[in-house]
C-alpha cells in the first residue's frame, strides 16, 4: 500500500496533530513518520497531549513510530517526549537526522529571533550547519543509539510487504523557505508533500493520499503577511484565543483564505483535505459527528470551500474530514461517502 502524507495548508498550525491522532487510531497504520521540522513545530494531539520531536500518532499504541532523517533534532527533547509517552520500545530514529547543539540556540537567539521572530529552538542554524557537512548526525550521538535506524530502508520494505504507513508533515505551505511571496517571514526547508516524502527517503511514487490541512480560519504565530486580518474585535466575539505551542507567543487570526488553499492543494497535489476548528468558528457545532448534523451556515461554508477547492484540482476529491473539536473523536469522517 502506498503511504499517506498529512501536510499543512495555511501557516502551519492547522491542527495536523488532531488530524494525524485520529488517522493513527482510525486507519491503524503499520507506520507512523514524522517528517519534516525540528522541535520549533509543535503539534496538539489531543487535549493535554503535546508533542513536538515524535510522532503525533503516538496516540495508537500499535504503530511503530519513526522519525525521519529530514527531521532536525534535539536529543534531550526527543528522549524526554519518547519518556513522558513510554514509546521506548516502538519508536526509531533515522541514523542521519541532523542534531541541535548549544551553539545552534544561541546563534538562533542572536539572529533569527530578532530579525525574523523564529522560536529560538535551534533548528535552522542546525540545518544551515547541515548544508555547510558541518552538523552532527544522530548516528554519532551514543544517547540516541537504542533507538537509531534507517527509516528509509524500514519504510520501503514496508511499503514493498504492503504495511499502511502515514507520514506526518509539519507547519504549513505559507511557511516554505522556498515561497516567495512570505520569503525571509518563512522556515529552514520546503513544506510540501514532495519534500516530506524526501525526508523520509521514498520517491513521488509511493505516495498514496495527501491530506491537505485547513484550520476554518488561518492563525499566524510570529511575523509575516497576513491576508483579510481579523480586528481584536472580532477575535473577541468569537472567543478565539490561541498562542503558539512552541513559542507561546498569541496568534494572529484572519478569514480563511481561498487563494492560499488553492495554492497549497495544488502544491502539494493535495487529493483530500480537512478542515478543522468549524466549531470555534460557528456555534453549535461542537463535537458533531455528521455532517447533515451541522449547522447551515457551518455546512454552506464547507460546501462553498469545497467547491472552490475542487475546480483547483483533478487531484481533489474533497474535504474528507472536518474536526469539531480537541479530541480525536470529535470528526466528521466522509472518506467513505466519497
Ligand atoms: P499543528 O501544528 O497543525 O499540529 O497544530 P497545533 O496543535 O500546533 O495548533 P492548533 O492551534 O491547531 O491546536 C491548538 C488547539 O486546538 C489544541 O488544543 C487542539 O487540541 C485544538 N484543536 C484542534 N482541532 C480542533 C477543533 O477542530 N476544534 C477545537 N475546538 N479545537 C481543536
Ligand atoms: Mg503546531
């Protein structure tokens, strides 16, 4: 079976944790991967669950959770996430993910920080470092040998012995180094689909669906552009009060924004997508499970997306999940209505 990819469409944020937590329990992968990012990106699993080094799928006890060499990592959080959530016994790390130093940190607090309001964990001094064949490598790091193995050559047996493997992605396509219209406002690597599955270390070819995530509203942590802004006012009203995972530092709200969806799906040649938050956004729709069930205006606005989003794309086949809610089973699940 080919493995699915779970990206972000928006600014990263999208709630791609909630909707990978549910796919891990749902679908019962084989694989969980997390590609992709470093400890600055932070994914919220289910109430209370945070994780921001392993796999958000940590949540089915069944899968094997894998961390790939396209990932940066910091030793000390990885071995504290792999602790606080008991996963020592299923979790594997890729022999060449690139390894935060103490130097990184401070490089990052002296630069990044100020100039361009990263988060300060390190990653992209990592990943520069990296690019310079100055970094060091998970494979020379003795803490981290229990754990060390080559995700590539697990994923692609699995994929060969027909295993169910879903990758995680992390942050989102407006936050791509390689997107220009955000560019320096922008991460230490590309967001899409086609890179995730490179970190990994597995072709186009064996990738399966794309989930592209939406929040019902787009959130920003940090500076950047934003379209169709929300006033403090409006935020307000709605009650949506949100602050980073990582940074803790409050988000900025705005509409959610059509022109950006369009290009992520077609970026990432996204063939689903979900929506998550409806809920906070319209009342009355808190913890639904049907989507007749929904409001109007909660349905129209999906509806209207949906139809947007499908004149985008050939690859698209429509808004599969919508999440209603934090936990995993607060979800609309139409994957098999379509
Ligand atoms: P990713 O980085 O995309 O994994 O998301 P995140 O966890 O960093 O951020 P997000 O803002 O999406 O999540 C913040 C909070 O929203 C967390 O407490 C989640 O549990 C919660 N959340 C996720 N999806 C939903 C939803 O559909 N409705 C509601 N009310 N809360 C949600
Ligand atoms: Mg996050």
């Amino acid at each position: 079976m080919k493995a699915n990819v779970v990206v972000g469409g928006f600014y990263g944020d999208e709630g791609k944790g909630k909707i990978v937590g549910y796919l891990a329990l749902k679908d019962n992968p084989d694989y969980v991967v997390r590609a992709g990012g470093g400890p600055q990106a932070g994914h919220t699993v289910t109430e209370g669950k945070k994780v921001t080094q392993i796999p958000s799928g940590f949540v089915n006890s069944s899968s094997r959770l894998l961390i790939a060499r396209g990932t940066v990592i910091n030793p000390e959080i990885v071995l504290r996430e792999i602790e606080e959530y008991g996963v020592e016994d299923r979790i594997g790390i890729d022999f060449g993910c690139t390894i935060i130093q103490r130097k990184h940190r401070i490089e990052e607090k002296g630069d990044l920080v100020k100039r361009i309001g990263s988060v300060g964990t390190g990653t992209g001094p990592a990943r520069k470092d990296r690019i310079l064949r100055k970094a060091k490598i998970a494979k020379r790091i003795e803490l981290l040998r229990p754990y060390l193995t080559d995700v590539a050559q697990e994923i692609n047996d699995a994929l060969k012995s027909d295993k169910r493997i879903l990758i995680e992605g992390v942050q989102g396509y407006g936050l791509s180094l390689l997107n220009y219209e955000f560019y320096p406002n922008v991460t230490s690597q590309d967001t899409t689909a086609s890179q995730f599955a490179a970190d990994v270390g597995i072709g186009p070819k064996a990738i399966g669906e794309i989930f592209v995530v939406y929040k019902a509203y787009v959130s920003r942590v940090g500076r950047g552009p934003l379209r169709y802004k929300w006033t403090k006012r409006k935020a307000q009203k709605l009650g949506i009060q949100e602050q980073g995972t990582v940074s803790r530092r409050p988000r900025r709200f705005g509409d959610f924004d059509k022109e950006l969806a369009a290009k992520s799906l077609i970026g990432n040649t996204g063939t689903q997508s979900a929506i998550t938050c409806l809920d906070r956004l319209f009342d009355g729709n808190a913890s639904i499970r049907e989507f007749s069930k929904l409001t109007t205006e909660a349905r129209n606005f999906t509806r209207d997306i949906e139809v947007f989003l499908t004149k985008q794309s050939p690859y698209f086949k429509g808004i599969t999940l919508i999440s209603t809610g934090p936990n995993s089973e607060d979800i609309i699940d139409r994957r098999q209505v379509l």
